[in-house]
C-alpha cells in the first residue's frame, strides 16, 4: 500500500491539477489519460457552475476490458454538496465505475467522492475533503488504500470489481468511526480515573460534561468562530499557549478552560462575570469566543467540585498527537445518502449510547441512519397524504424517495402541511430521530424552494423554524436529554453564515425530562376516568393555552435578564394550567410526564383533533423482570392493556396511540418478540383493530445495532383499518440491504392483508405462503385440544448444582440410605432430546417436591446441607421467594405423576421439531416439555416437513434462528383428522424410525415414506409440497447446538 505519510505530504500541497495527477500517476499507480468529457447531453441547470469540462485523468484495471476504473476531475465554482448532487447523475450514468474528484476554481479545497449503488434513485455518496484547514491522518490513511498496486489481481490483471470494491472499502466511514469510538473510550476512562474530588456517578457525569463541551467547541472550530492568536485550531492553541505560559499551581481546567466556558462562552457581555472583561484580561487568556450558552455552559454545582490534572487532558488536545487534531471533524451532519468520511456530530449520540451512559444495559441502541431515515420519510408520507389529499401517491412518492416536486398539484399546500407537522420522540435519547427527522423535513423544504421557488429564507433559518415548531422530545434520562439538545444546537449553528454566531436557543420546553409512560393519558375521553387527563376548553382556557405557547416561544430566543425574567412568566403559567388540566382528573398525583401539561399546546387543537402527527422512536427494550417497581404505575394508567409479562417497550406503543391525533402516524422499531409472544397479544389486538398498517418489515436476529436485538420496523396510521386493507411487509435477511431500504421494500416488499395478523401471533408471509398457513389451520384440531390440554413443562428446582446429580452421587447416596431411591429420578436435558431419539447423560435429579418430610432421608439431608445458604427462598444468595423450605424443589409440580408415564418429549430450543418418545419415566428440566401420550400417529406429524414448515411461522426466534417449543406456541399445531387406515401407514414408519433411533442409512428413506404421508393427511397440493419442502430446507440449512438455560 502506498505511504500515507507521502500521501498527506502531496495532500498539504495539493493546489492544482498537477499535484492531483501525480498524487494518482506516481504514488497510487494508475495508468495516465487526459480526456476532456462531453457535457452537451446535461441540462443547462447541471451545467451552471461548471468551471471547464469535467477530466478524465487516470484509469485503472486490465486494458483488455471494455471498461476501466476512471478517475475524473471537475472544477466547480462554488464547491458545494449542493451542486455535487446535481451534476453526479449524468456522471455516474456515463461513468458507472470512477472515482470523482472535485475542486473549486482556485485549486485549494478537494473533494474526492466515492458513489456506492450507483443504481438506485438515491445512490450513496460518501466523501473525503482535504483543504488547508484540515487534519489530513485520516483522509491520507483512506486514500493510500486506493493503490492500485496493492489491490489482488489475477492472470488477467486488476477486476474493474476488485478495484470498486477497494474504493468502496476506503471510504468506509464505519471503520473511521470505529477507530475514533475505541481511542475516545481510551482516553475518556483515562480522564475519568484521574478526576479527583468527585466520586462515582459523580465524576462519571463530571466527565461526560467535560468531554462534550469539549467537543463541541472541537465541531464549532471548523467555523472559525473561536480564535487565539489567528489560529482557528483552536483548543490546540490554547493549550499550546497554556504549556508554554504555565504558572505554579495552574491547571488547563482552572485557568483557561473554566474562564472560557463560564465566562466567554456563558456571557452576553451584560455583566463582568468574573472580574475580567471579554475586551481586557479574558482576551489574553481564551481569545476571541462569541456568547453561545443555550445552558450547555451553563455552571452546575460540580463545575467547581471537580479537580482535573493536566495530564488527563493532554491526550485530547494536545498537538498533532491529541485524539481531537488526529481526526478531522466536520460540522455538517451526514445524512443517509451524503457522507463525510470524518468524525461528524452524530458521534455525539453514538458515544452517549455506547459509552458514556451504559444505555445497553437500560435497553438502550443506537438506530442506524438509513433505518431512521426510512421511517421518517415512510411517516412523512403518510402524513402528507391525509393533510394533502389532492397528490397522488406517485406524486409524493417522487418528492420523497427522489426530491423531484415537479409532479406535485398544490406545492404550496405541501410547504404548509410541513410548516404545521408536529413530530415527537418520547423515548429520545441522544436525538437520533429528532435529528433525522429535521433532515428529513430540511430537505423536503428546500427541494421546494429548488424546483417550485416556494420557502425563500435561509438553511439556519428553515431548521428554526422546523425546531420551533415542529420536533418534540422527552427522554427519563437528564444526560440523554442534553445530548440531544446539544445536536440540535450543533446542527442549528453550522447553517449559520456570518463572522459571529446567534446565540443558541433555549431548548428547555422542546427536549424535556420525564418518565414517558406514567402520567395520565393527556387526550380528551367523552368520560372522564381514572386514566384519563382530557383538557376542557373554554375562552379564558384557550387563551391561557396560547400565552402559554407565546411564552415558550419567545423564551427560545431569550438571553440575559430576558431569559430569566421570561422562565418566570414560563413556569407560572404552566403552574396554571397544570391546577385546571388535573381538576379534571380522578387520578389527581400521577408521576410522570405531564403531556396535557408540558406540551398542551399540541393537545388543544382548535380543530378538537388534538395529538400529535408523528410519534417516531426507538423505545428502551427492558425486560419485564427489571421493570417491577413500575408495574403498579403502569396498571393503573393502562387498565387493561397491561400484562404483567409484558416488557417496557409494549406500552411505549400504547401511549403513542394515546399521543397520536386521529390519523397520526406512529413509526417504531422495537423488538420483534411481541408479534408472537403471549405478553404482546394486547398490543397485536389493539394495533389491528385501532390502527392501519402500512410497513412492518422484520430483521429476525440481524444485528442491525452490532448486537442481536430481533428488530422490527411498523409504521401504522391511527384510524381503524378498511375490511380488505394490505400491508407492505417484508423480511430482511441481509445487513446489505438496510442502505437501500427504500429500495427492498419496494422491489421485494408484499402486499399482505392486515386481516391475516391476528391477535394469536403475526407472521409475515407472501400471498401463497400465506393461503397454505390458513390451509394447514383449517385441516385439524391445534395440539392443545388433541391432547385435552396436557401439555407440561420440566421442573424448576431453583439451584441445579444441588439438586441435579450424577450416577456416581446417586449410588453413593442410595448406598449411604435405600430409601433415597425413592426421590431420586431420571432426568433429562432439552439437549439431551434428540429428533426419534433421547440421549441421556446419565443424570438424575432429587425430587424433593413440595411436602417431602426430609428427616425420612438423611443421605439427601445432608447432601443439600452443603448448598444451604443457595437454597433459602428469598435469602440474599438463595433461591426466589416463596412458600417452600429450603430443601424443597421450587416449583409445586402438581402434575409431577406425568413425568412416571411412557410419554412425547421435546426441547424447548431447537432448530427444527426435535420429537423423541420416552418410557423410562423420566424428569426433566425446565428447557424440556411433555405430554403424556402413547400416540405414534401423533409423533410422526410433529417429526414431519409439515411441521417444520408450519412451526417456522408461528413460533419467536432467538439468536441464530432457533425456535421456542414452547406451550403457547404448541399447542397452536393443527393435527390433521384423517383415515385410520392413513394413521396406520404412519405409525408403521414411526416405529420404524424410533427402532432405529432416527440414526443410520435407512434414516432419509423412511422420513421420505413419512412426509409423504402426512402431505396426504393434510391433502396438499403439489405446489403446497414444493413450497413446504423449499422452506423446511431453508430452515435447516444451518445445524447448530440450541441456546440452553436451566434453572
């Protein structure tokens, strides 16, 4: 690979043409060209801008192919993203493999840009900028791997793939980020172990702050709104000056850093906060810094509390070698589709969710940005066709998916609808999807200034106006909440042309802290109740409503004595309106965030169509187990939604229904496991009946957040379905597929009726594999009534290292006392069930069952002595509470005689049906179940294609696609009622299988003899067989040990 301190060399003199080609002619070993372009086929308006023909100058690749890997350079006049958008088209159509190379007219910024799935409506682009303001590491290190001789070859020379793919491979912001990520989380601990005066979550939260407002004022530098000595590298500076001009006793945190937040970058100049003005003494010390606050430099009770030696600084800002100048930053946001390939603000929110607040272990991902893009848009547009009912979805589909509004009918009324939309995230977190969503809305905005002139103001303008009045946030977590805010800020302040930056907004009453779920419900019932919290409105009402919505606007823009003065008239008149809004209520002091109080303006429609338009989120994934403490909250709020088993995200999805005005869009993605799961069916009958469905697309166990979380995407609107609406469903199997999501669900996306998504479970199939379902449903009896409802799980002995035990233990203790025999059982493993076959590992297990007088053994007796302490219910080591005494297995097995009887085993985990028959009369644990049956007829349609099939569409999945056999998913297995003189055939093949053991070369023959005998039992069709024999290979093609937990 070529050098990248050579490569960063000739990038620092880059000035001209000739710097460009002998960078790709010498050191990156392409092949000379210089080949002006034709330019005749562009539209005048791609043409405007251009400085000269674009250039082809180096290729690459085999010069007997008809194509080569083309590097071309254009002179644009101004170099703009903008401008890049709209000439890439006819590039990438002449030049469908190049590399593009931008500059501006004087040769002194570059743009190299990378175009990935160029052929798609919204290709990827991704660049690298290099100009004499910035840190060129990374943008060497990336364009040294563009060597063309260190790409593979073969006999015939470099691919045309081989070289696009390295290209795609060097302009892959995710290992920037990656590299970034693992030296911050480096350097952060390091900080955080040499804080002092601060202990715990204290300095934890000491350090946070430090780090972001560092960063920020790291982002904000690349505007040259903060100098010392001319330099706009400007905390490198600073601490240059402060080592050069230390004094005894000084640290970079006391003499430099804490003056320039508190009394620079906090100040409006009106007051002398610390006895030395911004003009004199301050000058010296920080430089030239603009009043910025917004309360991100606003003073907390520990900024002073915390001591901060020099030498936990030192590694961020420090020099060339500092992990803040070794990286270049840029203050534009990226969006889905146009990357920098640097370190932009999102890393804000990705360090907050990875790093800063261990918010994985609080249920807590990071949404990758096309996902976020993609349900923004998908709620966007299905606004748009309520508020705009004149378009054509073809209409809006072209101005959404391809920013074309040429198409559109009344562009005006599409500016209006945007203008008014209220969007909200209450589950926030560090801002991604408020985020998104302004992105989203910006870019809809200013392609209807581009094509229809309509929205003439200014970007910083536009993203005001759209935090002003459209995006709304609330997040339980104090440190989520500033995250985002400061986002916003930072993307607010990048649009914002001139020498000295706005103050940044006040964002207190937009991004609030709150427990989302435990308040009333804030919408208007015909009745009041004990969850209701509707606002009756009368004149003094309504008025008190729009001084209020007055107030927290101008306080928004408020700074100094203004600012204070108007938090005052702020906070006393939501006093008031909070006194009326619960006078309503029967539940008068409810927890939580007060929706109906906090953002009442959004819940008082003159219109009485109060809610918001948008709810969009990722909410937290708590399990049920972890959430005790607010279960009573939650019942009590949600009646009889709640399920006790249900985990925190399922009401989440209940209280955005509640937010929701009447044709709302709400666009989650949230575990998948409460379409299936026995806790979610509430929430499946709620969304099916109250709810139209437009997308639901299903990840199973892809790591979409670089962990496995079983995601799904649903975006529903908040009116009651029509009797034959469809849904645009899809199953997503492939990580490749999320950057063009668009795309897939589009091309590979089916219609499927919202009627089929029943309350027992939802599998998205394709039409056909949909109608055989419901033809497998209707041909029997399900399992459950088959076998009269005898279906039961292993036992739970609560600490298996004391009950479980091995045949040596077992003899040992038979020996010591005869009598132990009598509760000492056989015991099975789920693992130890094979399919026709049970493989025992000669383990048994004490039963010591509920009522068992131990003093009756006293071998066992004095065997679980020795694990005491583990076995006391409810003590601090031992076992769950409950009425059992220490020696007894915790669960009361009243069913326990089943266990004794020849009878159906299974797994609980499996990947396929793992159906064995057992007669030694054993136990098992809690990853096995049974039924007590002898029915061979029975065992061989559980074994059989049909089921495998069939079981792959009902059941949950967990990591590496294995299925839960668990009741309630079991006992929906439809047994087929049929001839006895078919039963017969099936039983002789069964037997024949358990004789062998399922084992053996005869194994593939008889299971053959036997699908194809159950196919008859439920009268399939050719095509049906095709299509269940197609899915029982896919299901299989991976072999795999299942994911066991005993208790």
């Amino acid at each position: 690979m070529a050098d990248p301190v050579r490569i960063q060399a000739l990038l620092k003199g880059l000035q001209n043409l000739g710097g460009l080609k002998e960078l790709f002619w010498s050191e990156l070993n392409y092949d000379r060209e210089d080949q002006p372009l034709p330019v005749n086929n562009w539209t005048s308006y791609q043409r405007e801008g251009l400085v000269g023909n674009p250039i082809l100058f180096a290729s690459g690749g085999n010069q007997a192919d008809a194509q080569r890997f083309e590097i071309i350079h254009t002179t644009l006049k101004p170099l703009n993203r903008v401008k890049q958008r709209e000439i890439l088209p006819p590039l990438i159509r002449d030049h469908p493999f190049a590399l593009f190379v931008f500059s501006d007219e004087a040769h002194k910024n570059w743009h190299f840009v990378n175009v990935k799935d160029g052929r798609h409506d919204r290709p990827l682009i991704r660049r690298i900028t290099v100009a004499e303001d910035e840190q060129l590491r990374t943008a060497s290190q990336r364009i040294a791997m563009l060597d063309l001789e260190a790409i593979p070859g073969d006999l015939f020379g470099k691919s045309l793939l081989e070289i696009q793919k390295r290209h795609n491979d060097a302009f892959d912001v995710e290992a920037v980020t990656r590299e970034f990520f693992r030296d911050y989380r480096r350097v952060f601990e390091g900080a955080e172990a040499q804080i002092g005066g601060l202990v715990n979550s204290d300095r934890r939260l000491f350090t946070q702050r430090l780090f972001n407002r560092l960063m920020f004022i790291r982002f904000l530098e690349r505007k040259g709104w903060l100098t010392f000595g001319n330099s706009r590298d400007y905390l490198q500076t600073l601490w240059r000056d402060y080592t050069k001009n230390k004094r005894l006793g000084e640290t970079f945190y006391t003499s430099r850093l804490f003056p320039l937040f508190f009394a620079g970058l906090n100040n409006t100049g009106e007051i002398d906060i610390m006895g030395i003005n911004k003009g004199g003494v301050l000058k010296d010390i920080i430089g030239q810094v603009p009043y910025l606050n917004g309360g991100l430099f606003e003073e907390t009770e520990t900024d002073r509390s915390g001591s901060v030696p020099d030498e936990a600084l030192e590694p961020l800002v420090d020099g060339e070698v500092g992990l803040f100048y070794r990286f270049n930053f840029t203050v534009t946001e990226s969006t889905p589709f146009d990357i920098e390939v640097a370190v932009d603000p999102e890393m804000l929110g990705k360090i907050f969710e990875e790093l800063v607040t261990g918010r994985h272990e609080s249920g807590s991902y990071y949404t990758p940005k096309a996902i976020v893009s993609f349900m923004g848009r998908e709620a966007i547009r299905n606004y748009l066709q309520v508020q705009c009912p004149k378009e054509s979805d073809a209409a809006l589909s072209a101005f959404i998916d391809r920013q074309d509004a040429a198409k559109l009918a009344d562009p005006e009324g599409i500016l209006e609808a945007l203008k008014r939309i209220t969007i909200c995230d209450p589950a926030c977190g560090s801002g991604a999807y408020l985020l998104g969503m302004m992105q989203e809305l910006l870019e809809l905005r200013r392609n209807l200034f581009t094509a229809r002139h309509l929205d003439a103001i200014g970007v910083y303008k536009r993203k005001l106006e759209i935090i002003q009045s459209n995006l709304y946030g609330v997040d339980i977590d104090q440190f989520a909440v500033n995250i985002t805010r400061l986002r916003l800020w930072l993307s607010l302040i990048v649009d914002f042309e001139g020498d000295k930056p706005l103050p940044l907004p006040n964002l207190d009453y937009k991004v609030e802290v709150g427990n989302s779920l435990t308040a009333p419900e804030p919408m208007p019932k015909p009745s009041s109740s004990a969850k209701g919290g509707g606002v009756q409105l009368d004149l003094m009402r309504s008025q008190q409503i729009a001084e209020y919505r007055d107030l927290k606007n101008r306080y928004l823009d408020a700074h100094g004595k203004e600012k204070k003065a108007l938090h005052k008239q702020v906070e006393a008149q939501r006093q008031t309106i909070r006194e009326w809004v619960q006078s309503n209520r029967k539940l008068k002091n409810a927890e939580g965030f007060d929706w109906a109080v906090e953002f009442t303006e959004v819940f008082t429609h003159d219109d009485k169509n109060g809610g918001f338009d948008v709810i969009v989120a990722n909410p937290p994934y708590v399990r049920q187990e972890l959430i005790k403490d607010q279960k009573p909250a939650l019942k009590s709020v949600y009646g009889d939604l709640f399920t006790g088993t249900a985990d925190l995200f399922v009401y989440f999805y209940f209280r955005a229904l509640q937010l929701l005005r009447h044709n709302g869009v709400l666009a989650f993605i949230s575990s998948n496991k409460w379409m299936r799961a026995g806790y979610g069916e509430k929430l499946r009958e709620t969304l099916s009946a109250q709810t139209t469905i437009k997308s639901l697309i299903d990840f199973g166990d892809l790591p979409v957040f670089g962990a496995i979380a079983y995601p799904c995407v649903i975006v529903a609107q908040n009116t009651s379905p029509h009797h034959d609406h469809s849904v645009k469903a899809l199953n997503v199997d492939d990580l490749g597929v999320i950057d063009q999501l668009v795309y897939a669900v589009d091309t590979h996306g089916w219609q499927q009726p919202q009627n089929s998504l029943d309350r027992g479970g939802w599998a998205l199939m394709q039409p056909d594999l949909l109608a055989l379902l419901e033809k497998l449903k209707k041909s029997g009896k399900p399992l459950g009534e088959y076998v009269n409802g005898a279906i039961y799980r292993g036992i739970v002995t609560g600490f298996n290292e004391a009950f479980v035990i091995d045949a040596a233990t077992r003899d040992r203790l038979i020996a010591e006392d005869a009598k132990s025999a009598e509760i000492i059982k056989p015991y099975l493993r789920g693992r130890d069930i094979k399919r026709w076959r049970v493989e025992s590992a000669d383990l048994y297990v004490i039963f010591t069952r509920r009522g068992v007088d131990i003093e009756r053994y006293q071998a066992i007796r004095r065997h679980l002595t020795q694990y005491r302490m583990r076995l006391i219910p409810g003590g601090t080591n031992g076992r769950k509470p409950g009425p059992y005494k220490w020696w007894e297995i915790q669960d009361n097995i009243a069913y326990y005689r089943e266990f004794d009887k020849p009878k159906i085993v299974w797994p609980d985990i499996a990947k396929r049906p793992e159906f064995a028959f057992d007669r030694t009369g054993a136990y098992g644990g809690n990853t096995m179940y049974i039924i007590p049956v002898v029915d061979y007829y029975f065992l061989g349609i559980l074994n059989s294609n049909v089921m495998d099939y069939y079981y792959n569409q009902i059941s949950s999945t967990i990591r590496g696609d294995f299925l839960r056999f668990i009741d309630s998913y079991v006992r929906q297995i439809p047994i087929p009622t049929t001839a006895d003189s078919m039963k017969q055939q099936i039983e002789a093949v069964v037997l024949s299988l358990l004789d062998v053991k399922g084992q053996g070369s005869a194994v593939p023959e008889l299971e053959a003899r036997l699908n194809a005998l159950v196919y008859q039992a439920y009268g399939l069709t050719d095509t049906e067989i095709a299509l269940i024999e197609a899915g029982s290979a896919a299901a299989n093609s991976m072999e795999a040990d299942p994911v066991e937990v005993e208790s």
